[in-house]
C-alpha cells in the first residue's frame, strides 16, 4: 500500500504554477570527452552554479527544486514567486553560459497538485517485491512540460534538435501578461508550443 492509496493521504486540490528547468545540455559530450575526475567535477560545478544563484537570488519562499541529474528543476505557485520568472531563468542562463556552459532553460505554466494544507514534502517508500519507490511530486504540467522542450532540444544528428538556448512556454507568456512583438517561430513538442528567446 502506498501512501496515496491510505485513508490519511492529503485532500489534493489543483494550482497554477511556473516550472524553470535548467539543464546541462551537452552533459554526454562532457562525459565522452573529459577524464572521469574531470566530469565529475564538471557536472557539480554545474549543480553548485545553479544553487549559488538561486541562494543569491530567491524565486520565491515556497519553491520546490527538484535535482535530476543533468537538470535542475525549480516549481512555484503562479502568485507565489517573489520576481519575475522570466527574467530569473534568463539571468541564471547567461551565469551559466558566462561559465561556458551550454544550457537548455525553460520556462512553462500549467497546473499541479498540492496538498489542500500543509508542504508537501518528497517520500520514499520499500514496496512489495523489493522496489524503493520515491515520489519527488504530485502531477504536475509544468514540469512535464519542461521536459517536452528539454527533449526536443536534442537530436539523433547534430543540428536535429533545438539546441541550448532559453524557451518560453506560450502559456507562460499569457499567465505573465505579456505578448511579444515579434513572436519567433512557434516550436511545438508533445502537447506544448514554445518560442526560442535567446540562443
């Protein structure tokens, strides 16, 4: 039995948040490349670049981060950030490429599900037949969405996909109130369309 099937599981109710994915995006190129000592070093100063920032600079107090390895992942309450999301995920982008690293950012919009009261904090749980279950969230389309762009950023062949570069979320340009003057290319992956604003 998981804790989402218990009788004392949290009452769910759904919310509008922004998801800020940040992901390494050449990381395998990195791996291939360098000396094990030397990529290991390399992908933590990439996660300490990512975290140094994000002290330096609060999105907001309730902001949940999840690490996964080649990407950082920041989600927060549309209402609850304490700047502008946007411009967060953009000044965090050129730090990163600053430090010559080739970054995907994203930003996306959509709904989540949250405890009614209370944080809802990660969980691990040992399952019948030996597996370690660990839910790092409730369902949430920004981070799927996130992931949609992060995907689409890379190709089987070199130039099939995106590449690095900053993409925003078309329902995350509407939840901020803003329109573009001069809307680049629409690039759509899986249910989500993005414009690419900054290579």
């Amino acid at each position: 039995m998981t804790d989402l099937d218990s009788p004392s599981a949290p009452e769910l109710e759904d919310e509008n948040a922004f998801g800020l994915l940040i992901a390494y995006h050449d990381l395998e190129d990195a791996e291939y490349s360098l000396e094990r000592a030397e990529f290991v070093e390399r992908f933590e100063a990439f996660r300490a670049a990512v975290l140094s920032y994000a002290a330096g600079a609060a999105l907001g107090e309730t902001t949940l981060v999840l690490d996964l390895g080649h990407a950082l992942y920041f989600e927060i309450g549309d209402g609850d950030q304490a700047t502008d999301p946007f411009g967060w995920l953009r000044g965090l982008r050129q730090q990163l490429t600053e430090k010559e690293f080739q970054v995907v950012a994203v930003l996306t919009h959509g709904g989540r599900w949250v405890p009614q009261t209370g944080a809802d904090t990660p969980c691990t749980e040992l399952l019948a037949g030996g597996y370690q279950l660990f839910r790092a969230s409730r369902p949430s389309e920004p981070l799927r969405r996130a992931l949609y762009a992060e995907a689409a950023s890379h190709g089987e062949e070199e130039g099939q996909g995106w590449g690095a570069g900053l993409y925003v979320d078309t329902e995350a340009i509407e939840a901020m109130g803003r329109t573009l003057k001069n809307a680049p290319t629409p690039l759509v992956s899986g249910t989500a369309t993005f414009y690419r604003l900054g290579r």
